[in-house]
C-alpha cells in the first residue's frame, strides 16, 4: 500500500515495514539523536540502557565531545538510521518530525509535537497515515504511581491538573523558552503535560473537548506570554477536565492533580506523590517511555489511537491560547 505524503512523494508502506523489520531482526535499532543538551543526553543514556545502537547525533556545536560522530543536519543523518529522537526546542519540532516520517524513519519527539496551527494542520496531513511509528515525550505517562493510580480509576467524574515550575528554572540555560515564537508559551512548556495527562487518566482516545474554556493571567518581565494559564472543558462521557500552568517565580516543580471519581479518587494516601523534581522518578519515566519508543520501532507499527490524542490534545492548547490571545 502507498501513502502520499504531501509535496509529491509517498512511502510504500508494506515494503518498507517488512524490509524495516527484517533489518531489525538481525540487527540493533540504529537511532539518531537530534540535539545534544540535558534532554538530548537522557535520551543517549536510555537509548543505549534498551538496546539500541546510537550511530550520531545532529548538533551545530562543533566541538561536542560525545563519543559518536556528529552530523551538522537531519538529512545527513538519516540514510544512516532506523529511527530519531528529537530534542531540540519546540519551534523546531514538527519540521524535524516531518522531515524524519518523510524518510520513513520511527520518531520520538519531546513535547511539544508543534507549537502553531500551521504545524499541526501539516501534522494532521501525515501522521493520520504515517506509515511509521511516532511517540511524544509525556514522560508522566510512565511515573509509576500515576500507571498504578490510572488502573484504579473507576467511572471519573473530575480531573484537574496543573503543572507548576518557576520559569526562572525552566529557563535556565535555556533562554528560548522565554519567547512564545520559540517555546509556545506557557500552554506549550508545561501545559501540554498537564493536559495530556488529564486525557490520558481519562482514557481519552481522540475525542474533543466540548465547551472548552481558557484562562491566562500574570504577565512579567521574565518572560513575552502570560505565565498563569488553564483550559477546561468536558469529554463526551461527561468528564469534565481542567488542566493549567503555573510559571511563575523560580519554584520547583510540582504536579498539583485531583480526581473525582467512584473507585481511585486522588489525592489517595497508599500512593507515593508522583513528584516530578525527583531524579529517581525521572530516571524511571524516561526509561519506560524510551524502552517503549524502541520496542514500536522495532516492530514497526504505528499506532493510530495514540496519534489521535496526541493531535487532539495539542489542538486543544493552540485554540485555548488563541481563546486567551483574543481577550473576552
């Protein structure tokens, strides 16, 4: 079967899964990682902890001492890999993802998936028949008390969440995440998190939010977009989600979650707090989340309901900013 994929090209898609797991069965998933900072370094480490062979990295820092060879662009890199993680910032996301699913390459991008409505309407053109796996970065997804609280959730009626770190933290060493051009703003930094976590806990698979409201307050010098935000709204089995950040000041992270529901209710006291700040619960999220990136590509086959809500969750945020950028 042949999908088009835009701009006059198309993958055969049968030939190139089989021939994709065919290669991967008698070798190591070979994976380019693109961008080399904290992210770019967590994804080496687990990359290799799962069994992956990293063969390069694309940096424009030409001095990197990383003990692979480094590549000035993607597409140099690609010819040479099965797969990509990404981990560059937001702005550049959705170009480099493109580009990768283009190539017929499985792709793990950090959130955000895209920052724009332009982005995501690309993104909607392909991925809605990408002929290769694509995971997102929501890392809260594999914190372990979340998985153990997530099964106990019985019929929710309510779920809130916000996600708060001070964007003086946020932007340490990392100045682009003051600039709603570059990082999205605050419903794409630390939002998207919140968000899709809500979705996820919810078990929505793609539906849309009814009635969705937004909410954006706290303008400061620190940064061009307000650093106060939340968007709620209801899905239709009557869930009712709100989800929000909070960036203000230099505070460290915190998961502010609750959930209302008949069996699972949170805060629950037999559950650990799934604390965002600990290097511990860091290093097991990004564990499963890159073991779990691994095992799609090596079998090749993507998953369309989780493309779903990783589409609809993003275009929730763009129209709750355009709701917030538009006043009452």
């Amino acid at each position: 079967m042949r999908f088009f994929l835009g701009d006059g090209m198309s993958v055969d898609v049968a030939g190139d899964r089989s021939e994709n797991k065919r290669k991967l069965r008698s070798n190591s998933l070979r994976v380019g990682v693109i961008g080399f900072g904290e992210a770019g370094q967590i994804h080496l480490r687990h990359l290799q902890a799962a069994g992956a062979q990293v063969v390069g990295i694309v940096s424009r820092r030409r001095k990197l001492k990383a003990g692979f060879p480094i590549y000035e662009s993607l597409s140099l890199l690609l010819p040479k890999v099965d797969a990509v993680t990404i981990a560059v910032p937001n702005h550049l996301h959705a170009a480099l993802c493109l580009e990768a699913i283009r190539a017929g390459k499985t792709v793990f991008v950090e959130k955000p998936l895209c920052i724009t409505a332009h982005e995501l309407a690309q993104l909607e053109r392909i991925l809605s028949s990408a002929p290769v796996p694509v995971k997102v970065g929501f890392r809260l997804r594999w914190n372990p008390s979340l998985r153990m609280l997530r099964r106990r959730l019985c019929r929710v009626r309510r779920i809130s969440c916000i996600y708060r770190l001070g964007i003086e933290r946020l932007a340490a060493g990392k100045g682009w995440t003051r600039r709603q051009t570059e990082s999205g703003g605050s419903f794409f930094t630390l939002g998207v998190h919140a968000l899709d976590l809500a979705r996820w806990l919810a078990g929505a698979q793609g539906e849309r939010l009814s009635n969705l409201q937004a909410f954006a307050e706290h303008q400061d010098p620190s940064a061009d977009f307000p650093l106060v935000v939340s968007l709620s709204g209801i899905l239709p089995n009557g869930i009712s989600i709100l989800a929000g950040a909070d960036l203000r000041g230099d505070a460290p992270f915190e998961l502010d979650l609750s959930i209302e529901a008949q069996e699972g209710c949170y805060p629950d006291p037999s559950l650990p707090a799934p604390d965002p700040e600990d290097e511990h619960a860091e290093e097991i999220e990004f564990r499963g989340l890159i073991a779990d990136f691994v095992e799609a590509a090596q079998r090749c086959e993507p998953n369309p309901e989780e493309i779903l809500d990783y589409l609809q969750c993003h275009r929730e945020l763009i129209r709750a900013r355009e709701l917030t950028a538009s006043g009452p």
